[in-house]
C-alpha cells in the first residue's frame, strides 16, 4: 500500500485557505506537523517550497482523531450490520426482490466495494435509503398520488422525498434490478413541479387569451403542469400525440424526424401530472400511438397512459415482444406485473407478449433503441 498524497495547492483550495495570510499560517502549521513525524512534506528541489503533504500510512489513526472521524473498519462493519437488518426484514411485495438486493449489497460491503447509492463509509445514509425503498415499495400508491402527501404519510417532512429523489430513485433502480434511476412516477408518485417535454404544434388557450408555450420548431420544447392546469383548453394542428418512453435517445429521434410537426411527440414514461393534463385536455377524436420498451415496465406504462382517458385509444406503436438470447431474466416484480396486465382486458393486444415473455423467463429484446 502506498502512501495517501495530496498536493499542496489544491489542498489549500479545497481548506478555504484563500488569503496569503492563510496559507502562510497553514504552511508553518505543516512544517510543524512533519518535525513531529505526523506528515511528510515534498519540497521542489531547488526552491523549497512545498508542492505535496505525504500521510505515512501509520499516521491514519492519528489524523482521523485529529478531524474525529471513524476508522473504516467501524464504519463498514456498522454499514454491514444495517444491510444485515434489513434483510431480516421480511418484504410484504417483493421478497425475493428485497433478499436479492441485500445479499448484492452485503457482497460488495464485505470486499469493500460500493454499491452506488449505497456507501460502506456512510452507515446512516445507507440505512435511511434502505428504509425508503422498503417503505415505497411495500405498499400500493394510489394513482396521481402527491410526492409532499407520499413524504407525509411516511413519516417524513413534506419536502424528504424530494429532496432526497436522486438517490432514492438511484436505491430504487438497484432494488428493481434496472440499470440507472426509478422514477418515483413508477410508484404512481406524482412530483409536485412536474414539466412536460414535447415537441410539434401546441397552443395553450388561457382563460385571459391565447398562448404558445415554446418554440418547438427549434427543439424540444417544455411547459409546466401549472400553465397546463391554467389552460381552459389545448389545441394542436398535428395529425396524432406519439408518446414515447425514453427521453434520451429514442424521444430525441422522433423529435428529429418531426420537423414538419406532423405528430405532437411528448417524452412520457410514467405519466406525470403534466402528461396526465395534457391527455386530458387535448381533442377526443385526437389518435395517440405510444412508443416503448417491451419487459414489463414498458407494458405497464403503456397501461397507465390508457387509464389517463379511456375513451381515447392508445395504440402500441412497434411495442411486439421479441426474444433475446442472453438477455436479462425476469424477477418477481417483472412476474407480478405481468400477471397484472394479462388479467386486464384492456391490454389484450399485449397479451401474446407477455404470455411469450413469461415462458421464456427473460426479458427479451426490450429496450427501444433495439427498434431503430
């Protein structure tokens, strides 16, 4: 093992120490601390002054007393010792889910591995994102459901979740096996700020006169949730709302193979408020197709958009499940759902889908970008 370097400069940066004053002060304070055999300091040959701070490794114990910070055995073993708690915890939905998760995180915990947002040198934040999950996940979210109502109901102030959505989201995608986040809108959590992406044709009729939201011809285009609940009404001169998963790549496609603003393309995965508006206000006799992935969640989304207004179908667009070789196998919240939606009737037309799905155990080739 090598000793901890850091250099001298950036040290002072990242101390606070801005003023010649400072740095003065802190270098006489080093040079104090090297002719106690506590630090080492590298000097430049041939002018003296200090370019690294060297930390021999038996000077660990000092330095953490120093700052009172924990040794990082203590530290992973309490970190362990939460993960270990929490396993014996039985999970009401999803218990092989919560069993898998734990033993992935115990694992990497005990060869000193991080399992991101879960770190070993971070005990307390470890066990609160662990309890979250546990909390979100074990109970049925009514649709629509406010975040600040969710955060309250759970104990917390009106404001925990979203404060803390990155990394819960973050620890939800690690429960549910996905790779990257879990919006809390799978949960049918609803953010209170909540912002639609589109792009293509669309006025906003407000009770003082009309309004265009954005540019869109430039771009993709956004309007918040509160100007589409001020809206008396929505127009749109495009043909048909395409609603499409992923607003990275695949919305990013259709936007570029919209610039006549035939469709109205919306970025939409679990709809949030602004996308439930706008379906809602939007002409009836309006056609809407939905693009997206084909594993459960995908079908799932595909649902809930159909739940938002039922008398207007919404038609799966390049939504057939096709299968992979290789590709990843299902887990319970995978089975689950799918149960669910083949008990739907009004899923029907992926029924075949999922049946196929389930008999090969795996996901298939799922993801949108698979489809060109």
């Amino acid at each position: 093992m090598l000793a901890f370097t850091r250099d001298w400069e950036k040290l002072l940066d990242a101390s606070g120490c801005r003023t010649a004053e400072d740095r003065a002060a802190a270098g006489r304070e080093v040079v104090a601390l090297e002719k106690e055999g506590l630090l080492v300091v590298v000097r430049h040959r041939y002018r003296q002054f200090i370019e690294r701070v060297r930390l021999p490794l038996g000077q660990e114990e000092w330095l953490r007393g120093w700052f009172g910070s924990d040794d990082p055995g203590v530290l992973r073993a309490r970190s362990v010792a939460v993960v270990e708690a929490a396993r014996g915890k039985a999970h009401p939905v999803f218990p092989e889910l919560w069993e898998a998760w734990c033993v992935r995180v115990l694992e990497d915990f005990l060869a000193g591995r991080v399992r991101r947002p879960l770190l070993w040198r971070q005990p307390e934040v470890t066990g609160f994102l662990l309890e979250m999950v546990w909390l979100l996940t074990s109970r049925e979210w009514r649709a629509g459901t406010q975040v600040r109502d969710a955060s309250v109901a759970l104990g917390l102030d009106s404001k925990a979740l979203e404060r803390h959505r990155g990394a819960i989201e973050a620890a939800l995608g690690g429960f549910f096996g996905e790779r990257g986040r879990v919006g809390l809108e799978a949960l049918n959590l609803m953010m209170t700020n909540s912002v639609l992406l589109f792009h293509g044709p669309l006025v906003l009729e407000m009770p003082g006169g009309v309004a265009e939201p954005a540019r869109w011809l430039e771009g993709a285009a956004s309007v918040t949730a509160v100007d589409l609940e001020r809206a008396v009404r929505l127009g749109t001169t495009a043909r048909a709302v395409l609603t499409v998963e992923n607003s990275k790549t695949p919305f990013r496609h259709a936007v570029a193979a919209n610039a006549g603003g035939d469709l109205l393309v919306v970025a939409s995965s679990f709809p949030t408020r602004a996308v439930r508006l706008l379906l809602e206000k939007l002409p009836a006799g309006l056609p809407h197709y939905h693009f997206g992935d084909t594993d459960a969640a995908g079908y799932l989304i595909l649902q809930k958009l159909r739940e938002v207004r039922p008398e207007r179908p919404v038609l799966a667009w390049e939504m057939e499940w096709r299968d992979r070789e290789g590709s990843p196998a299902l887990n319970d919240y995978d089975r689950r759902v799918a149960g669910k939606l083949l008990a739907d009737p009004g899923m029907v037309d992926v029924h075949g889908g999922l049946q196929r799905m389930l008999e090969a155990g795996r996901k298939g080739d799922f993801e949108q970008e698979g489809r060109g």
